[in-house]
C-alpha cells in the first residue's frame, strides 16, 4: 500500500515543498492523457496534455507558493523521471498539467510512471 505525504526540505534559508500524487490510472486518447490520482485520501481526476495554450499546472486546491512557477515531476520504477518548469495558474476540478515535454516522454513510457510530484517553495 502506497502513502503519500507532503514533504518539506529546508535548502539555504527556503524550504521545499513536495506534494506527491498517487497515479491510480492514466489512459491515453488522441493527443491527452486522463485518469484519476489520490493525493492523502483524495480522489481526483488528471488531464495531462500539450502546450496548446501554454505551459500551464492548475491544481484542485490553492497553492501558496514564492514563485509563479513550479516543478512538475513524474517518477516511476528504475528511476524512471520527467519534469517540467510550469507556472502554477489557479485551481482547478482537475488536476492540469499542460507541457509538451511531459506529454511527449509519457506518450514513449505509458503505464511507467506511478506519481506525480508538485515542488515548489
């Protein structure tokens, strides 16, 4: 049984929060991806797509970040990873994450990848 937690990390007078999702099912359509992923005891549903209108990350719950932007990593088995620099626009029903060089690397490794990160100080 997975859990997740949010994680803090204290860097050089900041500290690093990491809020990990649990990816329950991510299934691939034309030119997205969409599923559902737990965070705590949450479900929630995920849409991972291309750039179309910007790199953009909406979350389903207020993120208070010093920064606009944030990292997105996806991680799997084997030290399996991707991430992207995104800037955080709001919330969202969903989970939103829209960068090319996330969807492109998911595309190659469907079904490889078991969480979604968030970082961000």
């Amino acid at each position: 049984m997975y859990r997740f937690e949010t994680k803090f990390y204290l860097l050089e007078n900041s500290i690093e929060i990491v809020l990990s999702f649990r990816i329950i099912k991510l299934d691939i359509f034309q030119s997205y991806f969409f599923g559902e992923v737990e965070f705590r005891s949450d479900i929630f549903k995920v849409n991972i797509q291309n750039q179309r209108r910007g790199k953009v990350l909406k979350l389903p719950f207020e993120l208070k970040s010093k920064n606009d932007k944030v990292i997105v990593r996806m991680t799997g088995a084997d030290d399996l990873f991707v991430e992207d620099y995104l800037p955080y626009k709001g919330e969202s029903e969903w989970l939103e994450i829209d960068s090319d060089e996330i969807t492109y690397f998911l595309a190659d490794h469907q079904d490889q990848f078991d969480t979604i990160e968030i970082m961000f100080e």
